[in-house]
C-alpha cells in the first residue's frame, strides 16, 4: 500500500528560539509543507510513501529534495523547474506574543506550475490513497484545476482521496476557499477539519473563533463534522483536532473522530508546546497509517492525537518520531519518565 | 511633542539560556539601561524621543550608540568621552533560582560625568516631556545633583517630568535613596513606583515584601500610591506594576493607575516569563505614549501593562515590539492564535 | 574531614536544546557520572573530596580530569590508562516526550577495570567517609567485586560507608541488582533510595511504579524505608526523594529522611525542570554535606532537597551551585526575586 | 554636502564558515546592497547621505531600514511597500570552490516599483551628490527608465552624478547592459569601471577575463579608462580596481584613477579574502569620500583602494571600518602590528 | 551500470574550528567513513550505488543510514544490528600543530559483523562493480575474511573489484596490513595507493615518507605504481595522489595515473586546505566515475584530482560538490571568479 | 622545583572569527593574563607550578580561579576580595587589518591590591623560582613597589627571578617603563625581551620598529641583547623571539638565545597564526620547562620556539598543547602530517 501526498515544500527561516526577526542575525533553516510533512511522518512510520511537487533545479531544490530523500520518501515523480523556492518566515512566539507566519512564496516553482507538466498515469501509478490539503489548491487557480484533475484521475481509479481543509487566511479569503472546496469535496473520503477550517472552508458553523476554548466547544463540533457528511455523503470520515489554547507554550489537545456515523474521542492532553506548527499534519499522518493498518477506530484518533501532540516536542515541520513513542504517550500519556 | 529620557546605557553580558557564568564560554552581547529602554520603545511606537547620557569614545560607546539610533532614538545630544562604558553582567534563573545582576559599572563615562558638560538650554530645545528613573541619580553624587539641575530647568520652562523610582538595591541604600529622591520628587507630575520603591525610595508603606503576593496586596498599594500624591501634591499621577511571582517563569501581572484621584485596573495577565528585566520600562514607555497621545485614563494602564507583558517574551533589555502587538494583547489577552 | 567517592565518569553528549539526535549536526559535550557529581558538589560546597575512577591515557581522559580539577576534586588518587572513555548520549525530551539516556560505555576504562590495580591502603589514605553508587557495581562484576574489597577495607578501618542505590534498568536486571547490593548492603550505614530502587535494588514494596504520583505515595515510601533499616540493622539512615512527574517540564520534588528510628519530611517544590538528570546526586551532596558539618536531622533533609531542585535548574551533570543559593531556596522556596 | 545613493537592499543568507547550503541548518542573516553599502561607508567616515530605495511594510523591510538607522544613514527618502524583500543566498567559496551568488529578488519591492512614486523635487531636496550603480537599472526596465529620469533631474539642476558600473551577469545580457547605460552614461561625471565592466557594460576593450592577472593588465585597462573618457566627454574620472585572484583566498589588489587626463596608481596590496563581497562598494564610498573632502588625486585613489582591501576583512555586506583604520593600512600596508 | 562499495560509517565528532577537546564544550557530528564518503560522491555524481555496511539499530545507527538516503545511496544491503557505531574524534590542526584522529571504533557493529550474515548473492544481485579500501579488512579478522569473501564472488562473477589501500597505521601494522592485502591484491583489476600505501601495504618502495615533498618524488612513484602492476598482473590501473604538504592550510596536489602500461599526469593543485581528510575518497570517487562513463585516460586523472581537491574546501568527510564544479575546476584551475 | 609566576588574570571577551565589536552580538570569554599562561603553559607540561594574583570575589572571580585548577596550577596562594575582575576586549584582525586590545582593567581587584596584604615568607613557601613580566609593575604604583618587594625577598633567598619585559604602550609610557624596570632589572636572572621591549622598556637600541622585518635584524638584536646584560650583570640570559609579520594571518618566527655569552638560534618557522596573543608568554613557559629541566642551551632556545609558534594554533590566551606535540614540531618543523 503506497501513498501519494501533494504540495508545496518551502525553505522555513526561523530567528533561534523566541527571537525576533529584528534582532536576529541568524537563521535556522528547514525545509517543509503541509503534505511533506505528512509523507515524512509515514515514511518514518515504515510505509511506502512518495511525494509530488515541483522543485527548481537550484541548491535549495536540491536540499528540500535530499530531505525528503533522507526520511524514506520516494522523490521519483517530483517536478524540477521553476524559479524559486517558496519561503516562510517564523517569528516564535511567547505567552502573551502570537507566532507569526510570513510567507514569500509567490513566484516558487509549484506556484507557476502548469496543469501540462502532470502526467497522471505516471503520477499515480503504483499509487493506492492520496492525499493534499487545502494549501495546494490556495496556491493558485492553475493548483486548483490540477488538485481537481488529480481528485478526478483518482475517483476514476478507485484511489481514495484523503484531504486536510488547512484553511490558511493568509492565501486566500473565505469565499474563495469555499468556493473551490467546494468542487473538491466530493471526491473526498476521509476529511480533516480543525477550527476555522468549518467555516471558512466548508462554510459550516462548528466552533465560535476563540482558540482558548476549543475543548469546551465539543458537542458543538460533532454537529459540525455530522454536518460534514450530510453535505458530502462521499465523505464517511471526518477528523478534528480540538484545542484550548491557553498561551504560546500551554494548550490541551484532544481528537474528535467520525467514522462511518459512529464518534471516537481520545483523551485530552495537556501540553506544553516547544513547536507549534505542524502538529495537524503529524495527526493527518497518523490517521493515514491508522487507516493504512487497518486499525480499529478508536485506535485511529488515539493514535492520530498521540502523534500529534509528539510533534509539539519536536522543532522543524517534521515529526521525527517513532512508533514505538507514539504507543508509549498512547499507554502512559506522556512523559514522567526518564529512560536509563 | 518630543520626549527626553536621561540615563546610563551599559554593555549587557549573559550566559546563553539559563547558562551560569562558570560553565559559559560566550556571553551575549546587548546593549540597554532603564531610561535608553524608555526611548526605544518610544520610538518604536512611532514618538520623537531623545536620549541623554554619556558614552565612551571607543567601540563600545559607538556600539551602544548605534543601538539607539537603529531603533531611531535621536542621539544628538549624546556627550561623548571618559572611560569606559559600564557593564552588566546577568545570570538568568530558572525555577526556583533566581535571576542574579552583577554590575560592573563603577567608572563608567556617565559615573564620571561633571555637571559643567551640560548646557541645559540645549539639551532641552525641543523637547516637550523629561522622564529619568530613579537610578540615574543613583549613580553618583554628581549625578544626583545634575538631575536636580535638569528638573529645576524643567519646572522653569514647563517641561513636565515623569519619573520611575527604579530602586536599585546594589546601587544604593534606601536612606540614601529617599534623601535624593525627597528633593526630586516635588519636580515630578508622573510617577511610577512599583514592589520596594515604595518603602525604600519613597517611605510609604504599600508592600510587604513578598514578591509572590504583589496582587493580593492591591488595596495597600492604592494606599501607597495615594499617599505618593498626598505627600507629593504636584504628582497627579502614581502608576504601579504589581506582580504575584510564582518563580522564574511564572508570575501574574497587573497595572494600577492613581490618576487625578481615580484608580483604574487593568487586567491580570498570567505570564510565562521569557526575559525578566526591563518589563518596567515598557511599562513606564507604555505610559508615556498614553500620554502622549491623550488616551483615556483606563488605556494608559490597559496600554502600559500590556506593553509590559510583551516585553516578558522578548530577549535583551529592549521591548521590540509594534503597537499592533500591544493592540492585539489589549483585546485578546494573548497568545491563543497563530497568525499564518 | 574528607570524602572518597567512587564510579565512573563518561563523555555526555546531547543535541541542543530539546532537539533530537536524528536532526542535530551538534552535540553538547560535558562530563559527568553520579559519584563524580557528588564529589564536585561537595567541592563547590568547600568539603575536601577524592574521587576514584580510571581514566583513559587519552585526550576525553584528560578533559575528564581537567573537568574535576576545575571545581576542586581531588584527582590524585585516579588511575589511567585503558582504551576508552565511556560515553553516553542524552536526548532531552518535552511535555509528553520523555528524555532518553543511551549508553556507549562497555569497554571503557573503568569498565575494564581489574582489582589488583587498586592498593586500598593508598587510596584510602586520609579519608573519613566512603561514598559510591548501585551503578558502580553494576558496570562489571570484577567491579562488584572492588566495591565489595572496598566496603571490606572500609570496615575494617570504620570508615563509614554511603551508597546511593540508583537503580539502572539498562545496566543490568532487578534480579542481578538484588543479587550483587545484598551483599554490598551490610557495610552501608547510609542509603539512598529513590522510586525503583526499592523493588529493583533492595527487593522492598514501596512504590507502585506511577511516576507521576510518588509523592502521593508517602506513606508507603515511609513503610519501605523503614524496611530497609529492618533489614539491615547497620543502616542508621534512609534518604529518599519523592516526585511526582507531570511532564518533562513539570514536577512536584520532596524528601525524605530515616535517621535513627525518626522520619523527617521537607517541604515539595513545584518545579520547571530545566534539566532533568543528575538531581539524584545532587540530593547525595547535600546529605554528605549535611553528614559532614553535624547538621540537625531537620536541616539534613531541606539541605539535600534544595541542593537536588536546584540542580533542575543547571544544565549538565554538576550541581554548580553555591551554599548561599541553597540557604535562599530553603528560606523562601525559590525563583520570586530579581537580584540587581 | 549631502549625498543620494539608489538602489536595492536585500536580505542576505550565507551559510556559516565556508559550508555549502546543502549541509547548513543555519543562515546568517545580513541586509545589503550596493549603493546601501556605499551609503553606509560614507556614513561611517562622518559624511551626510540619504538612500533611495523601496523597502517592504514587513518585518524584513523594517529590519533592513534599522541597519541603515544604525549606521547613519539618512533614510527618510525610503519608500514603503510592495510585496517583499529581495534575497540571495551566498555560498562562499574556499581555494578552488568560487565563491557563489543565487539570487531570489524577482518581485522585490524595489523591483516593482513605478516611476510615479518618485517626486524627483522631493528626493533631491538638500541633495549635492548623485550615487547608483549598473545595479538598479538592471533590475527592471521601469527601473532603467526612473533612472534616467533622475538624472536628468542632477543634469538640470547641476547634481553632479557618479556611477559604479558593477555589471552583473546573472541580471541582464551585456547587449541590454551596454544598451542601457550607454544612455545613463552621458549624465555621469565619475565612472567607476573593473574586470568585466569594460566589455559587458561599456563596450570597451580593457581586459582579457582573465581573473587572476588584472594587474598584470594595467596599461590595457588604461587605454580603456581613456577610451571611456572619450567616449563619454562629460566624463572626467574614471576609476577602476585591478586583481590578481589566485584563490578564493589570495589575490592582489591595487586602483587606477584617471582625472582630468591623468593616471594615478595605487600601491597593489597582498590580500587574505575573508569575505570577497563588496569590496567594490567600499571602493566606490572611498572615491566620494575623497569627493567630498576635497583630497588630493593622489590620496583619491589611495584613500579608495586602502578602504576597499579593508572590506575584504569584514564579514557582511557593510564595510564596518573607521576613517584611522583606512588611514593606518594606507601608512603602513596592513597587519603587521598588534595594538595593545 | 552500478556500484557496491563495502565498509564502515562512523559518527565524526569534532570540535569546532580548530578548538582542541580540552577546551571545546560542543562537538560538530558528521557521519562518514571511506567507502561510505565514496557512494555518496557517486551518488551525488548521478550514479547508481550501493553501500554495505552494518549499523546499530539505535539513534546513531538510524542517523548514519538517513545521511546515505540523503545523498541518493541505496541503502538497502545494509545490516542492522550490533551494540554500538564507532566514532571518531577529529582534532583540526592548524599551521605546524597536526591534525589528528582518535578512533573509538572498538565494538562496533560492523567489527563484531560475522561471515554468515552475507547472502552475497542477494549483496551482489545488480551489482557491476565492487569498490571496497584496506580499511574494511584492517576492522577485524573475520572482515578480512568476509571482503576475501566478497572478492572472489566477485572473481567467480566477472565483478571488477577496486580497491584503495588506505593504510591507517592506528588500525594495524605494516606487517598485519601487507599480510592481509596481499591476499586480496589478486584480486583487485584497480588500485588506489598514495604515500605510505606502497610501503606499509604493498611492500613496494616509492617514497621516502616526507610528506612536505611527495610531488618531488613523481619518478619514484611512477617506478612503485609500475611495480604493483608486475607484482600483481590482474591489476591493469593503479593510481596515486602525490602531496607536497606544507603545513596544515598549504598543500601542492596532483594526480598521476598508470593505466594499461601508460602514464598520465595531471596538473598540480596549490590548496588552500579546509578540511584535510577524505579528499582519498573523493579522489577514488572520481576514478569510479570515470570507469563508470569510459572516459579517457588522460579525464580520468584529471576529474578525479580535481574532485579530490575540491573535497579540500568541504567540511566533513562527504565531497558535497557537483560535476559542473569539478570540470570548472578542470577547466581554469580554481577559484579565481565570483559568479554572481 | 616549583615556580611562581605573578600578575594580573582578566577575562577576555572576544567576538566570534574576525568580527568586529559593532556588528557582534556575542562574545566568547575566556581567561588569561601573561604570568597566568605561563602558569598554565608549565603546568601542562607537567611542573609545579603557582599563581600569585588577587580576583575579586564574584562569579566571574570564580571563574578565573576554576580556569587555573583546571589545568592543574595551585591556586592557594591568590587573594580574594576588591571590586571587580579587569576585562580586555579583543579584536582579532583579518589580513591588512590589525588585531586590536581594548583594556578596560582600571579599578580591578589586583590594580587596588595594597602591599599589605602579601605575606612573602607565605607567599614563597616552597618556591625555587619566580616569574613575571613587565605587565605586573605597569598596573599600579603600589604593584611596581611590590613587585619590587617580591624580588628583594627572592634575592635575600637566593630565589632566581626570570622576568618578561613585555611593554604595553596602552599600560604606561617608555619613561615610566623605563624608570621602574632599571629599578628591577638588577634583580632579574633571565630576562626576556621582544620588539620594542628593547627601546621601551630597556632602553637599548635593537630595533627599528618594523615589525614586518624583525628577522631581517637578527644581529642587531644581538647587540641589544648582549647590551642587556652588560647593563645588568646579574642577567646572565637573555632571551628574544624575533619575527617577520606579513599580515595579521601570516609571519615567520624565530628564537634568539644568550646564555653565559653564547648566542643560540633557533630554526624560522613561517607560520600561520590562527590566533596572535600570549605566543609571548608559551616562549617564556617553554624557557622555564627548559630551565626545570636542566635542557642543553640549543634546546632551550628551540624548546622555547616550538612552544611559542605552537600556541599560535590555539584559540584563547593558554597554551593547550602536550610536551609531544611541541618535540614532534622541533623534529619535523610542522604540520605536514595527519595522525590516523
């Protein structure tokens, strides 16, 4: 069973630790994307995995391919060609001090991509589920004409589709994401919806903005993802990941699974965030290898909002974590030991 | 309306992280002091500000000079000239060990300085407001009287003086402390005063000492601060921090206003600490720019302390943050978004 | 009055910060191992100590030794020679991430260690007290059997004999621990037991294995303190740490102190952990010091707590704290101050 | 006397040391560009300037100003907006590995800028010196067309205008170089020409490409610098920079001026490269600098060549040296002493 | 066409910059080791390549595999397993002070590797060439034993068999190194011998051991690479890389080669040294890529030398460079060019 | 035999490679002082040896005193107390631009010491030889006078006193250096003595100036030498490094010898200097081990030598280098070896 996840990898520049880009002379350097990330944490987690993109052909392409490469992604289909790499800026924040995502990201090589450059059958063959996430088809409308013919070569060839919503303010408004959701939803068998995502994406009232009480919000959400498969009857899965987010550094975490009409909820972790990005995709590639396993439903959220809150331990976009630590936050819920 | 701030600026020397000073082989370098942070933070927000001090004429004077001026504080009446700049030194806590200051500022170019280099009529050309802290006179005897000097100016030509008692107990006793800051204090429409200063530079009882119940003791200090402008009938205005410290990372903080006779309160902000020195003088900054720009009196301390909060997330003495920062803690008390 | 203590001293690598070894192009190099901490406590605490190891004729032999020198320890009594330095790699862990420990350390000098290079009469020259760890014995069994000479020949001369069991799930099983400390046991008149030491070591009930709630176990802790007296009838005093770990970061410490036939209890400190290894050794330190300056049975306890909190609060392996700091945790039970 | 550099400022990202992008987790983070470093060199040597550019509304672009701030410069001219700050990445060479320049500045601010945003009475308000280089009209043709309109406004109010022709081959063809400034060149009264310059942007012979025996080539790069005099009349200096570059490390450097229809040499320094940008920058600022003080044609040359070599020691963009340094290399030809 | 090289990786730990152990607190990790550094330069050239190792199945050991999968290397023959991977300390020298190497390599995985744990069948399945350097053979016994294996599978299937002697004289003696080798010459159709190789492991005169004038001795080179091919027949090419080692930062290199009775010489290189070790291997790696691509004889020497001086200017053992920057350097020799 | 060296030991704080102090936001901290290398230096090599000085009482004293015992100098004969620990900044240059000390040691612990405090009968227990260098009397009036006291004590018990002259025109004039030096010269056995030491210090012609040729003018250097002891007859040697500096990277080193009447030279060594400070005190180190032990006159002048140029390898002000390491370079003259 292979998958096959589809986006845009970034060089992500970050000052060292709560640094501000004002007083900062460094950079820490890594290279992500919402659909690396997860092809990473599956690779990782011993499946087959590869990954589609467009890189340049310059030393930057060169070192976000190597690092895919280097965690066990097949890198076989990925495009070269481009100007650019795209790039995004993180400011950490502290307490009180909100993190802050810059993009610059226009005019990279998979923003400019063109729907020609795709050959479907060689894309997918040897492909059995495929995943993207909101952000691709954001990028641009040529994007989203490619993520639609790749959901239609997909529905043609009984490849499931397997989508996150990632709504992302900063790409494109509300009405613009739900009009082009919109097209993409049914194709989609398994969806992952957090926060905004219900409404500005999938323009369904679940959650009432404030971040600090996303928990408290649960019943609220259910009614959400049920309305979810109401809307896209293709779509028997919906996963959440529903926080309290009470500061930089402190949030509780839970998962909220529907799966063919039935709701699974993991326990609620407490957690301090050393790294608050990227822990929807490590729980998008949790639910893929739950799904790839065929473990039982419960096991998926349990183990999805287990690698999820891993990734809030780990700097970078990368969930550098092995299975055998995610069973063990799943059995003892975290970390009041120290193995010697 | 531009604002002149006068004190000593000093090379800031700090093990990384929580590093102690015998296991450290780099220090970082910043370069701050209470009245420089002031200006910068006034600047940052958009305000004219000048700075007044003496720096030496060797690399590390031009160093700290530069400093203001990237931050676009006006340095034209910077003197120039003696022996060296001061230094401290600043071992970060953690936890249950406290946060330790070494000064190494004895001869410095500002300790040296004699009251025949000032020309007040230039020093105080343009300028609208005069805020200095109460460790500028703390540094020498010569000093004390040149602030005397600079606030009789001032009361001549209507410049309103502002001033943060600022006790430093490693500079001075508080029987000298309240021997200088007694003739300083009848120049002094604004002042802020927070923890100690009232006992030691003030000798008004409002505190009793217990840094980890600052909060809990919110009347007495409204005593306090009423008896600041009963005693001080030309101070209209008493501001005050109030902190309940948990440890080194933990505390919770509030603002109080005395203002023509009311109170006003800001909110509590529980606070992980990131950098515990210079909150004061974003606070102090945060009011002056309420001043500035004739906010209503509960913004002056909603501003204030929320300026001193962010400051708890920045590194370095210098509170590098915009005003839509401010803005958005004001409204949402924190860090529960990430902006993306 | 002076102290011999005995164990091996390893190389310790760790990526910065919490990062994973995976993603780390540095290591952090510092040296350390538990009765090596010990000595260097009671060095910086101003005791007169030796420390007893070999070394590998070598440059990380040198550095080891170089490292003790540095904070006072007697090296004169250290052997050298062999063909390496253990070492051991250090992954700090976050939130529900625990830390992990792997060793790199068979085959290193000390490891490889015979009993004839050891000439008891010169090594135990001028010293009052004898100290080591359950880890020393478990390196090899020529080692049991040198510690076994050792408590032999301290015996015989009443030099009093001080082991902390400090139990090592990766050095060798429960079975061969309670094997080897049973006949190590009776010439110990002082025992440090901490969580599985009591099962693992001392085959005694007193802890049900939950990290998290050990303080919650104080009664039971007290049963099998009180059985470790019982069952050897030289042991005048048992010390214990109890915790509750919450998450890498968070935790609750207390001790606890058998002395003849008394319990006495200290205060629990919540704490950050800013690093989590070597507290145990620290907590050893602070008894001996209390051992050795005749302290009440009371202060033998708050001592050694505040001593072990605060190496939380110090990266590396050695305490390096001063009395003065120590005196300041007991006094107000932490961080609450700024010193300036 | 008052001088207007134009041109773009950028981020740069160099990997540490001499490491290639490929094995680097960090970057350092620098702000630079030709005419911003020229600006910053005048700065420095206690000169009035102003640069012109365009500058993001983001924390980049606000960062980028603060390092003009910092050193001096006066940049209340800067424009504000558009999408982002250019980039490029250097990787800096070692022995034979050259030095390598990627550039990621498409859709910079600067480069999207429109000839309507300049009031041209504004910008040259105060104003007595005109400085740019081949830079700016490369990086778009409105870009080339505000150019020309600038200086037309310095032809016709008698702003005399200095221009470093700094050919860039990755930004423009020769033939669109050489098409370009042979309209500018008829405004310019100071042309600063080396190595390839001669050929790509003035069509004229001087240099055979071979970099490491410019100087070997002096009398043929005469020749050249006398075509250019007659080529363009208005022009009266022409300077250039002669190397021998043996290595990335090695090379030789010595300047040539021609004014008013003489040559005059400087002696050829032996140089250890640390950093082998902008030195061309520094050469160019030493020229004005001699401008404005009105040096002798002798120490024109001197002056420039002994401040260019000092910026082959200085890491970053910027030339951080002092007008004593420059003075003390000119007197005795380097490093041969140690002050202390 | 593809190639299986065969031997150890190790984790490299070195200090930073020249800094000695004694007084370095970090250690820069790379991973590396002969044939491993030579898979994946020809990797990086666009080769097909295999390594065959074992590597621990720990953090290290997981490490050490994600580099090879980084850089392109099929890593699927690699055994898993073992107790431990070996390190080596490297200590940069500089100027008369030598650089130099502590191997802590005892224990290894790959050392305590057994026979019977090579299918060579499945090794060799798609294999055309077999590169393996006297290292491997030097680990253990058992691995002499293992590579006589290899190679005369090898010989059994028309395999060409490469072989770089690579004396280390810390691993084992002359007499034991040409015991071993001269088992395995036989077997060997291209042979890479530099300096002490021919005496210590051929037994072959060919220089005088004064590593500051090997190039001086290019006759009696020649004269001992001629006697390799009359000592062992099969062997049709054996090339070498002569030094002229000046002091640590300052070398001469060239490259000779003695292929089917025919000298050739490349030019020499004057070297800036940056890193001074594995330029063998990049120098090994350059000859695989020539068989690999039929160049001729004359290329072959000339690509290699200039791959192996370009290893010069890369930190860690891995020649991060592409082929376009080898033939640059071929082609004018250096790094006399800035592109930009 | 045990030696006592006595000055003053700072922290030195140095921005990280070549950077300059404005554009440096760390600083690397070590430890040093001339006659504390030498303690050092002799230690390493493997002799008693002890330091006189006086730290203050703070961290940063700590810090020093630890750095001593670390690399095994007794440390029991300092002094405690006085307000603060000299610190000198150090610029390192790069090529034409000259490394730069910038003192800032007024007010230090050992500039306030006051005669009283020595006890010279306690301060001499046990030593055979004392050392120190012009540095010491330079700091105070009070120091020259106690420096002057020391040696009537050591020739009253017949204890030989070496002295390095080592002027420092940022510590005193050549008037005053003069003046005080003739007055302790007569005490001096030894005496070392470089560059300008011989105008500045002794008064006697040897030098012009030029450091770049200071080989060149070897056998004036032997006329001032020879004029040394014939002014002070109790000087029975004289020692001198003479050297070509080209460049702050690259110079040549030499060693000149008089011991009763000969002349010994030793062999020049080009040399690159990582780092240009306390080369000085290794040479004296080196001359004292020579002493200790009784080596024949050439290989005191060559042992002096290698020790010297050696130490221009090394990071920071010490010496770290084993006694092998300085044989292999008299042997073989440098680096032209790799060590595996």
């Amino acid at each position: 069973m292979k998958v096959l996840t589809f986006g845009e990898m970034m060089l992500r520049l970050k000052p060292a630790g709560n640094n501000r880009i004002m007083q900062s002379d460094i950079f820490e350097a890594t290279y992500g994307g919402a659909e690396a990330n997860v092809a990473v944490s599956l690779a990782l987690l011993g499946n087959e995995v590869a990954y589609l993109t467009k890189l340049p052909a310059n030393l930057l392409g060169e070192t976000a391919l190597a690092t895919l490469r280097k965690y066990g992604v097949d890198t076989t289909r990925v495009l070269r060609g481009g100007n650019r790499l795209g790039i995004y800026f993180l400011e950490k924040g502290a307490s009180v001090r909100s993190t802050n995502v810059m993009y610059d990201r226009a005019g990279s090589a998979l923003a400019e991509v063109k729907q020609a450059e795709f050959n479907w059958d060689d894309v997918f063959s040897g492909i059995d589920y495929f995943y993207f996430s909101g952000i691709t088809p954001a990028i641009s409308t040529e994007l989203a004409q490619i993520v639609t013919a790749a959901c239609g070569y997909c529905q043609a060839h009984a490849i499931p589709v397997i989508c996150d919503m990632n709504y992302r303010g900063k790409m494109w408004s509300p009405e613009k994401a739900r009009q082009v959701m919109s097209t993409l939803m049914p194709y989609v068998q398994i969806c992952i919806a957090n926060d905004e995502d219900f409404a500005a994406t999938l323009g369904i009232n679940a959650f009432d903005g404030d971040m600090s009480r996303g928990i408290d919000q649960k019943e609220s959400f259910k009614q959400g993802m049920l309305a979810v498969t109401q809307k896209y009857p293709g779509c028997k899965v919906v996963a959440s990941v529903l926080r309290n987010i009470y500061s930089v550094e402190d949030s509780q975490w839970m998962g909220l699974l529907l799966k063919d009409g039935e709701f699974y909820e993991s326990t609620a972790y407490k957690m301090h965030v050393m790294e608050g990005v990227a822990a929807g995709d490590a729980f998008g590639a949790g639910l893929m290898h739950s799904l790839l396993h065929n473990f039982a439903a419960q096991e998926w959220i349990d183990f999805a909002i287990a690698a999820s809150v891993l990734k809030l331990t780990v700097s970078g976009d990368l969930n550098l974590v092995q299975e055998s630590e995610i069973r063990s936050v799943m059995k003892k819920g975290g970390g009041a030991s120290l193995n010697r």
